[in-house]
C-alpha cells in the first residue's frame, strides 16, 4: 500500500513540475505586462483642409514624419487628421509640419512656398471641388 501511495504522489509531483516549469521560464524570459505606470498614446485632432487623395496621401505621410506621431488618418469629407502617438508627440509640431508642406490647420497658416508646390487639385483655396 506503502509503494502505491508512494507511486502515485511521485507521478503528482512529478505532473506538477511539469506543469509549472513553463510558467517559471515565461516568467524569468523579461517581458512583464504594462502597469499602471505605462505611458499610454495620445490622440489629437487638427482640422486641415483637403481636396481629394492625394491631399490625404501628403497629409497623413507629413503627419507621420512628426517625432513620436505612430498613426495618421485625415477623413477628406471632415478635413479632420486624428492623430495617435506617443507622450512626446506636439499638437504644434504636427501642426507647423502640415504648414510647411502647403495645408494649414486650425493652428497654422499654410507656407506659401508650400501651398504653391502643391498640384492644381490640391490647391484648396482655389475652388477646386473635393472629389
């Protein structure tokens, strides 16, 4: 009886070590899960005004060229750019980015120089219809 008792809380030990090794290496590999102290992204909205397509291909690839910005979406309906990213992200950069490449904002003048190399369907100030 000795020897089955034995037996069988040898195998249950055994099962059990088994079982928990995996959870021993996941936990000594490093990765820990965000805590309350992780950074989380920001989000800011600007309104930029655009025309058709290519307006929201050099809107969202500007915004994206701004440090710390990780996405861009411009709704060409809306002209609003929703923009996501990190802590280091600047409303302002962003902003003063989109005026260099020809689109003001809600908190910029578009360059001149800019607006001017933008093509003839991009030129909003023009009366040029949204496609």
């Amino acid at each position: 009886m000795k020897s089955i008792t034995k037996n069988i809380f040898s195998s249950v030990l055994s099962l059990m070590l088994l079982m928990g090794l995996p959870a021993i290496s996941s936990a000594q590999s490093g990765t820990t899960a965000p805590g309350p102290s992780a950074k989380t992204d920001v989000t800011i909205t600007l309104l930029v005004p655009g025309v058709c397509g290519m307006c929201k291909d050099r809107i969202e690839s500007t915004a994206m060229d701004v440090s710390g910005v990780k996405k861009a979406e411009w709704d060409q309906k809306t002209d609003s750019l929703v923009v996501v990213g990190s802590a280091k992200m600047d409303k302002q950069k962003v902003a003063d980015a989109l005026a260099k490449a020809g689109y003001r904002s809600d908190l910029a003048k578009a360059d001149p120089k800019g607006y001017s190399k933008l093509p003839g369907c991009c030129k909003y100030d023009s009366g040029a219809k949204k496609e």
